[in-house]
C-alpha cells in the first residue's frame, strides 16, 4: 500500500492504466465472454425480473431484522458445536483467529477465497504471528505469489495473461515455463494437494448465514473451499454480519441467481452448507469449527436507512463487469478491497467518507449497475448521495462561491446578455494558454477538445429571424 | 496454563444493530415504474408467488426431469450413464476402472450401489470406519451414493451420511456417483427437503449441491477442469 492520499492514488492508477491498451484486450476479452454466457442463463428463468424483486424482498427482511436473524443463527449453530466470536472490527477478530491458532498449535493454515478476510487483512496477520499461510483459490494463489491484492471481488486474477501466470509460477515455485491455463492450474493443484492433507487450520468466508437452520453457505467452483473444510482438524469461517438469510429454503432463489449474475452459470459447481464440525456418527470433517462474525463498520451502514440496501449485496461482482468505469481503470486502481460500483458505494462508509468520496465521483452514473444487480440495491443513487453527503459534511469554499456567481449570472437577464459577448472575447484569446498549466480548463482538455462558444445566442438568432 | 476467558463484542454489536433498526428503510427494491403492473407484488408492499414461479421451469413427469438431468449434465460435462439393473452399474464401473487404468477406489456402503460394487472385483478402500487422508488422497475414483439428483441445475445433493463423509465425494480425481431412477428431483429446494427428511426433520450439518466437475476460470477466463477437486463426474443412474 501506498502512502498517497488515496484520491491522488486513484487518479495516479486510474489515468495509467486507462492508456494501458494491453489492459484494456484482457478485461474486454473476458467480459465478452461473461455477457454472452450471463444472457443465456438469465434467459432460461421464467422471469429473471420477479426473481431480483424476490432476491432483494428475502435481503431486506433479512437485513432488517438483523438482530433476531443473527441471534437465531448463532444460537442453532452453537447447538452443533461451532463456536461462535462476535468481532466489532477486524483487530478484534484477527486477535481472536490468532488466539485459536496459538492455542492449537496451528503452524499452516490453508485459506479458502475470503473477501471478508481481504478486508481485514487477515492472511498478514497470522503470517505476523508465525503462521504459513496458503490461499488456496486459484485466482488468489496467483495474486499472493505477485504480492499484490485482489484485481476483482469474483476474478481476482483476471487481469492477468498466462505468460505472467507462468513467470511468477517458474519465480516462486521453480516450475518449469507453461503456455496453457490447462498446464498452469494443474501445477497449482499439485502444489496444494498436499497443502490440504497437511495444513492445521482452514479457514473459509461465506457467501450467506443460514439463519433458521444455523449453517453457512459457501459458493465455488474449484472444491478448495470443500476440501479447506473438510480435511484440517480446525474450520474457521470469516462472516460478514449482513450475510444473513432467514431460510435453508432461500438459497434455492439466491444460488442460481448468484451464480447466474456473478459468472454466467446456472449454478456454480460446488455450493456447500455447513451446520457445525463434525458430528456423533460422521467419520470425517474438522473437531472444531470457528465462526467469527464481523461488524466491522457494517452497522454504520445500517444505521443510514438510506443506503442500508447496500447491506444487501451477495457480492457476486455483476456491478463490476457492466461498470464502464471499472473496465476502463481496472480493480487495482480503487485502492479498495471491494472493488466497482458496490465499493465506491460502501467504501466510504467502511474507511471514512472525506478519504474516499473521489470514488464516488468515479461514475457516469448510467445506472448499469442498479439495472444488473440480482438484489436490486440501488447503486448509482447511493454514489449521488455520497456526493451530497461529502459536500454536506465538508463544503468547498470556491465551489460555494462558484455556484453564487452563476445563480447571480442567471437570474440577471441584463447581465447574462452582456456575458455571453465577453465569452466570445475570450475564446479569442483562449488558445494562448490552452493546455498550458494556466488553462483554466486543464482537466477537461487534457483528453478532449473544448468547445467553441457560438458565435451567436439563441437569443439573437430569434431577434433577427423575426426582423426578417 | 492459565486458561483467559474469550470475552466478545456480541453485545455491543447487538446493541448497535437495535439502534440502526429504529428507523424503517424504504422498501426500494419494490419500486417500479408509476403504472407498471408487475405480477411479483401488490399494492400492499408485499411478494407474492414463490421462487418456482420465476427460477428456470421443472417439469412434471419423473422421464422428462431425468431427461433434463441427462441435458444439464451434459452442459457441465457430467457424464451420466443410464443403467437398466446392478449388472449394468457394475459393468460401467468395469469398463471405467480399465480405461482408466484404475489401480484402487474408495468407496462407502450405500444400498444402491453396493452389490454392483462388491461384484465389480475392484480393489476398494472402505470409508465407513474411517480412513487415513493419505489413502483417500491417492484412490483413482471415489464412488459414492448421494441424497438426490436435481434436475433444475444437473446437481446432485451429497450429505455425509450418503456419500461418504464430507471428503469422499471432492478429494480422488473422479468422482462417481451412483444413483437410482427415483431420486431424481425437479428443484433444489425439493432436494433440500430431500436432506432433511432422511435426517428426521432437521438439515444435517453437511450440505454440498456438486454441479459438474471441479473447474476454474482464473487463467484468462478460460475453462480448465479439475482446478482442486474431480476432474471427472459420472453418474451412473439405476432403474
């Protein structure tokens, strides 16, 4: 992480990586192939529209009647033997995993994907107290080798070619140069085979708490989440609090619609509850199973009715991949853990509104993304009411005063007809300091041409056309 | 040892929570365009109709939801077999064993598929006592029963008492499922009533829907079986 101020890392990532014609062939390349398959499953239901109405309906009751849900999960759970931790913020959860680790001895842990976990840096937290940590989803090994974050909440590696795959794979695991994905996956499943018969502790997130039954659900097509759960002797599942659902019963709705919305499924290949470790009679499956539930600034966002609808998101990444500013600036540049529309919504509420209102800002506002998303969250209205919200919290004098002067202007006739003349003056002169660092318009110029004024007002043209 | 009592935030978070809920949020989801009817809700701000009405359509008959299975499969590349008796699964099981070059399996007793497995004279690991990581580890097949086939999705639902634990069916190279005619359901929420009913009314404490083989996208969105789990799936339908 950087130590720049993270609108001036935004804009810094953001403008290199719009140039980045390479960049730009990956990303398009493998949207071009998501938007076909999302199409045709969303063709098959019956009706994908009453589907989201439903999805968001079962979201909301959840989200608000989060205590009684929350209570009745961790109660059924803790009736088969899970244990359950509530962490207000990630120090106190990280503490806490930390604390099962030492106790039990653990010295590896395998990791399924975890975006909750991403979130409150919990990979470098148990490295920092002596633990060998493996991510275990494909996408994620690869970034861990890079060092770096998570590109995409859904595909964190997608930003990436296979010849780069294959030289961080002949870097960091000798392994010999590879040109398929095929060849390249296989490599990784032989590293983390024995990973999974060896580690001590696997910890997972979840995708949805199943309240009346008490299980988490996880979502996944690689089995690395199944096989991080089943083998080691200890499971530690990371839960954000507003992943709750009331019902078992819901999931029949939300898995199809996640996967659907998320990579053009109809179902993902592995969808596996889990109600409790291993029980009286099971031969397999881990002794213990840890559930952390996080708030970490969650009931912030629900403390806001107005964009409490943000709690409702299954984080399936279908806001990202139709966001043309995400296509353009890539999931690096936000600087976020959740990346795209649903980040720049919650990232403010989550790490401080003044830090992060820029992303905000970082929209076209089309409403694509409140138009795709499964749960129906309002998105590109939320990225309008940070806006307020920011000013409201921390006016710009000069914007203040600039809006002053053109109420004024505008509500003066006499005044506004004068103006316009000195306008055209002023072009005449304007191509001296054009993208120069006086150009009062450097932004806008910087990619784009401006404008000429007319030469002459609607005004006038209606004057004289009468006169005629 | 001295042993630190865990003390957390449940309380506090709760408390939270109350205090955010005393303010109703608006319902924006529901909203449609002014004189837009929709058939999902009324004007009473509530959802009517159920998730079978809009989730992708089942049909009726026992034939054509196995026919939708077998179609769903073959989009997943599951592959499955239709077997009229036991002799049929084991000489599938045999046939599979020597194109393979199938060394061992492990396997687990279910009563649709045992006697077809006994008279395939494979050598077999047997779970049911327990097992050690490492023999499940290097087994060329992992042949399991399971609770049902869904037909909606071509998943098939496992649970530890039908399939073998909670590793059998996701850590050998191919997983084989055996499964009689019957146990085909139309959608997953029939199969998640499935699952409970045979575990006396409530869910058991380990769920797994398997839709086709293990796979990732990770490397340029292109599709790679077998990233972790299965490279293979083939269910062998009985009846």
């Amino acid at each position: 992480m950087s130590a720049l101020a993270p609108s001036t890392q935004f804009n810094r990532d953001a403008d290199r990586v719009t140039h980045d014609l390479r960049h730009r062939g990956l990303i398009q390349k493998a949207l071009g192939g998501y938007y076909v398959k999302r199409d045709q499953q969303k063709a098959k239901f019956n009706d994908w529209q009453e589907a989201r109405t439903l999805a968001g309906e079962v979201k909301y009751e959840a989200i608000n009647h989060l205590d009684k849900y929350l209570i009745q999960f961790a109660d059924a759970i803790s009736a088969r033997g899970a244990k359950v931790f509530w962490a207000s913020d990630g120090a106190e959860a990280n503490a806490h995993i930390c604390r099962i680790a030492r106790e039990n001895g653990v010295k590896s842990v395998i990791k399924s994907k975890t975006m909750t976990g991403e979130e409150i840096h919990l990979g470098p937290a148990l490295e920092k107290s002596g633990v060998e940590v493996v991510e275990s989803d494909l996408g994620e090994f690869i970034v861990q080798l890079r060092e770096e974050p998570p590109y995409h909440i859904v595909f964190p590696s997608m930003h990436l070619s296979r010849q780069e795959v294959s030289e961080v794979f002949e870097r960091k695991l000798g392994s010999e140069p590879a040109d398929t994905p095929e060849e390249l996956t296989m490599i990784a499943r032989g590293v983390m085979r024995q990973k999974y018969c060896t580690a001590d502790m696997g910890i997972s997130g979840a995708n949805f708490a199943v309240a009346d039954t008490g299980m988490i659900s996880i979502t996944e097509n690689e089995g690395n989440a199944r096989l991080s759960t089943a083998l080691p002797k200890i499971h530690v599942a990371i839960v954000g609090i507003e992943k709750i659902i009331p019902r078992l019963e819901d999931l029949a709705l939300l898995l199809p619609m996640l996967a659907t919305a998320g990579a053009g499924q109809p179902i993902t290949c592995y969808n596996t509850m889990l109600g409790g470790p291993r029980q009286p009679g099971e031969i397999d499956g881990p002794e213990q199973m840890h559930i952390i539930l996080l708030d970490n600034q969650r009931t912030r966002i629900l403390a806001d009715p107005e964009q409490r609808d943000s709690l409702h998101c299954i984080r399936c990444g279908a806001c990202l991949n139709v966001c043309p500013i995400f296509k353009n600036v890539g999931g690096h540049a936000y600087g976020t853990t959740y990346q795209g529309p649903i980040g720049s919504v919650i990232t403010p509420h989550l790490r401080g509104l003044q830090s992060w209102k820029h992303l905000s800002n970082a929209s076209s506002l089309c409403g694509a993304c409140t138009e795709t998303c499964p749960v129906k969250i309002d998105l590109h209205h939320h990225l309008l009411q940070n806006r307020r919200n920011a000013v409201q919290g921390k006016p710009r004098w000069w914007e203040k005063w600039m809006w002053k002067g053109f109420d004024f202007l505008m509500t003066k006739p006499a005044l506004y007809r004068w103006a316009a003349p000195l306008g055209r003056i002023g072009m005449i002169f304007y191509p001296i300091v054009e993208r120069t660092p006086l150009d009062p318009m450097k932004y806008w110029t910087k990619t784009r041409e401006f404008p000429p004024l007319a030469t002459y007002s609607f005004k006038e043209y209606w004057r004289n056309r009468k006169q005629n | 040892m001295q042993i630190e009592p865990i003390t957390d935030s449940r309380d506090k978070i709760l408390a939270r929570i109350r205090e955010a809920l005393q303010t109703t949020a608006p319902k924006r989801h529901l909203h449609a365009p002014a004189g837009v009817a929709t058939r999902g809700h009324g004007a009473d701000d509530t959802v009517h109709g159920t998730p079978q009405e809009w989730l992708p359509p089942v049909p009726a008959t026992q034939d054509e939801k196995l026919a939708l299975f077998e179609k769903n499969s073959a989009d997943l590349k599951t592959r499955v077999v239709l077997c009229a008796n036991d002799a049929a699964v084991t000489a599938a099981l045999t046939e599979l064993a020597s194109a393979e070059n199938w060394k061992r399996v492990a396997s687990h007793r279910f009563p649709v598929g045992h006697a077809a497995i006994l008279a395939s004279n494979l050598s077999v690991t047997w779970v049911d006592e327990g097992y050690a990581v490492g023999e499940l580890e290097s087994a060329d097949a992992g042949i399991t029963g399971c609770e049902c086939l869904v037909s909606q999705t071509g998943s098939i639902l496992v649970t530890a008492s039908s399939s073998g634990g909670r590793a059998l069916s996701v850590l050998p190279p191919h997983h084989v499922v055996i499964a009689h005619r019957s146990q085909v359901v139309g959608d997953l929420s029939e199969a998640l009533a499935v699952a409970k009913r045979s575990n006396g009314g409530t869910a058991p404490a380990f769920l797994s829907f398997i839709t086709g083989p293990s796979r990732t996208g990770d490397i340029e969105r292109i599709l790679v079986l077998g990233a972790h789990g299965p490279k293979q799936l083939t269910v062998l339908v009985v009846g």
